[in-house]
C-alpha cells in the first residue's frame, strides 16, 4: 500500500497521525509525507520565530525517525490558498506515487492553511478510495470534529513522541506541556477501545 500523509508544515503530521504512519511502515507499507510550506514563519511585528533551514532540518530528523519519504514543498507559511495551483500540486503526487490512502488536515480547521489544504485533499484525493482527516491543533471551533475512525498506536507512541521531539524549536517554543498535550489525547483514545494509545481521524471514505 502507497500511504500520503499532507501537512502544512513540519510538525503538523507528526502531531495528527505519526503513529499510525509508523504502523504503517511496520505493515510493509510505503509512506510519503509531504509537507506544503517551508514552514519559516514570523510574528506580527516581523520578529524571526522559525527558520527555514531549521525547519527544514527538523522535518527531516522526524521523517527519518518514522522511517518515510518527506517531499518539501515551498509555500510561504501562513499564505497557502486553495486553489487549482494546491490541488494540482497534491494530485501529482498521488499520480506520481500511486497514492492507495491519504492522511490530511480537517477541512474545518481555524488555522488558515490547515483549512486550505484539507480543502484542496477532498478534490485531489476524490478517486481516492481511502481518506482520513486528522487534528494537529489544539483550537477550538464552531464545527465539531468527528472522531469516528480509530488507529491502536500502543506500540509505536515512543516513534510518535520521538518524531515530535523532533521539531525542537515548536518544543521549545509552546514547552513540554505541548508534548504532553498530544500524549495525553492519544492515551484518552486509546481509553475509549482499551488499548494504551490510539490516534483519532474523521473519516471521509474507506472502501475496504
């Protein structure tokens, strides 16, 4: 099986569904991350918060860590718009790679590029016969996400940790308690199945 797993930036799939990409690899299957933006972004008052390069780099260490391909795209963070240009660029890589299963943001994320590319997933991945939709923020919003497709990650959470830990300057930058976050959500999953883990998805189809 092909596996493609769409981020916005670097962190954003190791948070939503790296778990399950590491099963995934276990299962023999391959699995490319592709990764929207350089991710370099700054605040408000133009102040420097996330190199490129960096960025870049930590991607890289996390994407070896889950033992998958990582294709880096170059657009400017915070500014991907859905679009024909963003569905092409995604349908070229089912195309190229033979994609049999997506993994992607929420279309109803708050975070403008999240949203985009959730979008621009649903029209590139419409002969796709399996796609999934993951969290990879901690915001709130007026839709609900609907958590109704679950992945037991009990014996791959240390690759889920490690591939975050990777991205040392978002650690660095929301502290442990980020880290925490996300362990915690994949323990309360895997609570509702018993198991120790598990990542949640809203599913969009899956022909089995």
């Amino acid at each position: 099986m092909n596996v493609l797993a769409i981020g916005a930036h670097f962190d954003d799939v190791e948070i939503g569904c790296s778990g399950t990409l590491a099963k995934h690899r276990f299962n023999g299957d391959r699995v490319i991350i592709l990764v929207i933006t350089h991710s370099k972004y700054n605040d408000y008052n133009g102040n420097l918060i996330r190199d490129k390069g960096i960025a870049f780099r930590e991607g890289q260490s996390a994407a070896k860590i889950l033992d998958c391909e990582l294709i880096c795209s170059q657009w400017e963070t915070k500014q991907v718009n859905f679009g024909y240009k963003l569905i092409e660029e995604i349908n070229k890589v089912i195309d190229d790679y033979q994609i049999d299963i997506i993994y992607t943001h929420w279309d109803f994320d708050v975070h403008q590029d999240h949203w985009a590319i959730g979008k621009a997933s649903l029209n590139a991945g419409r002969k796709i016969n399996k796609l999934l939709m993951y969290q990879s923020n901690l915001y709130m919003n007026t839709q609900t996400f609907i958590s109704n497709y679950f992945v037991d990650i009990s014996d791959f959470i240390d690759l889920k940790i490690a591939a975050i830990k990777a991205h040392e300057t978002e650690v660095k930058k929301f502290g442990e308690g980020w880290i925490d976050f996300w362990i915690n959500e994949a323990m309360n999953n895997g609570k509702k199945f018993m198991v120790n883990y598990a990542e949640a998805f809203q599913l969009v189809k899956y022909l089995a």
